[in-house]
C-alpha cells in the first residue's frame, strides 16, 4: 500500500504519509507528525514472537558477525562493538531434508518484515505446506503481525488432511477450503497484533502452497509469489499479484516498466483491518514430474521476476549447491542481496 498523501521521506525521497512510523520504500524510520497509538505490542524492544522466530535464546547468541567477538549482555560485541543482529534478522526452518527456507532483513531496512512458516512430511515429495507474508512498512508492527499470520496459517494447514468425497475434483475443492480457512486465520492473527485505534493498522501480504502428492494449490493475496519449475516442462508462475502493477499489465503495459514504475509496489489487497477483501486467489496444478516449488516474497523476484528467467536462476543456483534446498534457499537470498538488497527477501523451497 502506498500513501497518497504526507511528505517525502527524508532518507531516499519515497511518499510518506503523516502517521507513517517506517518507509515502505526504503524502510527507513520515521518521526510522525501524528502522535501514533500505543500498539499491542512494544515494537521497542524485541518480541517473544521476534525472537522466537530462529528458535534462539538471546542470552545466548553467536559470535559476532563482524570478528567474531564475543556478544555483551548488552547486545553489543565487546571486542569491535558492532551491534549484534536480531535473531528475526535473518532464520530459516528446515522440517525435512526436501524442503527449507530461508528469510533475511536484506540491506537497506532496518527490521525484517518479511515471514515465513513452513511443514513436510519426511518422505520427498509427499506433502510440504510453505507460507510467506511480507509486512506493509509503512503500518505499525507489520514484522510482528507478518510473523503471526505465516504461522497461524501454517498451524491451520497442519491440522487439515481434508480428501473431500474420493474423487479428484473433491480433494481440490477441501484443499482449497483448507487454505481459504489458513488465510482466514492468518488475518485473525494480523487482527490481533493491531491495536484498535492505530493510525496504520498492522498489515501483509500473503502466500501459500499445499502440495500433497501429485496436487499442487497456490493461494496468494497481495504480491508474494509462488511458481513452479518442473525440470522437464515450461516454468509457471502459480499467482497473479494484487498490485498495481498487475493491474497496468493485464492492460498491455510492458511486464519491466509496469514493475519499476512509481507505483509497482502499490498492493491492492492485503491482510489486515483495512483489507478490502482477504481470501486467496487459488491456482491447481497437477504434478507430473520432478521440479522445484518456489514461494518468495518481493525481496527476491523484484530482480528476476519472469518465471522462465528465475526457474533458470533457480536451477543454476541449486545445481552449485548439490540440489539441497536450504543451502539454495540461502544462495537466492545472497543473490539478491548482491544486486542491491533493497527489500527483506523470503526464499521458501521444496524439491519435488
């Protein structure tokens, strides 16, 4: 969502409005003109959801990034004095040896907004449930809420085993339910962690895949995206974005000027108090041969955002890592880091 109104942002020039805490270009900090409302939860210090989110307890992090030093109480390294990353500022999950994920602040925000939860089943290519949301920047505790709803969806997808009637018809129709009720419980959660009178009420984006066998369902709202690279057949993009941009290429308007336009990244539905309209757009797919299952967010197909061109970059990237899913979960989030790393990146893979 992109404000129509307020000032430019002092940082990189990106429209801002009054009440806005943080930039949705940039992710830069701000300082309202609009005293905001006391959120539901204190985004001045770190969560338990935050921190949570790497499974890691801060009392007892790493060394440091920097050298390597030894982490102060304080959270600063006591030998170069570099503040220590926050655990949500970079963590992955890994349920099974097929599928992993990986999410990372990127370079120019300041927190990561972005989320992701993911489940499988041991055995390759039975049943692998990825959910992606990415935070509006400039709403209050987006980071918070974004983390919330991945979850809440993922518990809810978890739960449901649904084979409708025994025809094939049936089980699509059940998992389709199933993730309109996961995207229900995801805005649920984003509800939650808002508090009632904000100015910018806590808001994301939402993805999810079910794969179970040879069924594969997409459901998306907003602009994170899943596809899907079978090895031997063409690349296909599973969601159609709820942006703004979408909007001008259905009309006919040149896929990269569309996306790199002023307004590219204006959704058009999200999850959240003010959302228009929450339940997912699905796309079935049938699985007929080995591939890769891809759900990211925009951090990651704003520099390769055509499915024939990231399936490429996809395979490329897993065939330097041995085909292991997190380790190319990993790669693709220090690719796009290395060309500019302007957004948080989502990577969620599962081989197929």
């Amino acid at each position: 969502m992109t404000s129509t109104t307020g000032t430019a942002c002092p940082n990189c020039g990106g429209p801002i409005a009054d009440a806005d805490r943080f930039c949705e270009a940039c992710g830069a900090e701000l300082t309202p003109t609009v005293g905001a409302a006391t959120p539901a939860i204190d985004t001045d210090t770190e969560p338990t959801v935050e921190l949570n989110a790497a499974g890691t307890d801060p009392a007892a992090m790493g060394p440091c990034r920097s050298c390597g030093g030894k982490i102060g109480a304080e959270g600063y390294c006591e030998t170069c004095g570099t503040k220590a990353a926050k655990p949500r500022d970079h963590f992955s999950e890994q349920p099974a040896p097929w599928v992993a994920a990986v999410c990372d602040r990127g370079i120019r925000h300041s927190r990561n907004e972005d989320a992701v939860a993911i489940a499988a089943d041991p055995e390759p290519g039975s049943r692998a449930l990825l959910v992606v949301c990415d935070g509006v920047s400039s709403s209050l505790d987006s980071d918070i809420a974004s983390l919330a709803a991945a979850r809440a969806a993922r518990e809810v997808l978890v739960a449901g085993h649904a084979q409708g009637m025994g025809t094939e018809s049936s089980r699509n129709s059940a998992v389709v339910a199933r993730l309109k009720a996961a995207a229900d419980a995801a805005n649920d959660a984003v509800l939650a962690n808002t508090s009632p009178d904000s100015p910018n009420p806590a808001s994301c984006t939402f993805v999810a895949t079910v794969l179970e066998g040879d069924l594969l369902v997409a459901g998306v709202v907003g602009d994170s995206r899943a596809y899907w690279f079978p090895d031997d057949a063409e690349a296909v993009a599973l969601t159609v974005d709820d942006s703004w941009a979408a909007e001008l290429i259905a009309t006919g308007v040149p896929r990269h000027q569309a996306e790199t336009g002023p307004q590219a990244h204006a959704i058009t539905r999200w999850l959240g108090k003010d959302a228009p309209d929450h339940t997912p757009r699905t796309t079935t797919v049938k699985v007929e041969g080995p591939g890769w299952l891809l759900v990211c967010s925009d951090g990651l197909w704003n520099y390769c955002s055509e499915a024939a061109p990231l399936a490429d970059l996809v395979r490329q990237t897993a065939a330097a890592n041995g085909g292991e899913p997190l380790a190319t979960s990993s790669a693709l989030v220090d690719w796009a880091n290395a060309q500019g790393g302007q957004d948080n990146i989502t990577v969620a893979l599962a081989r197929i």
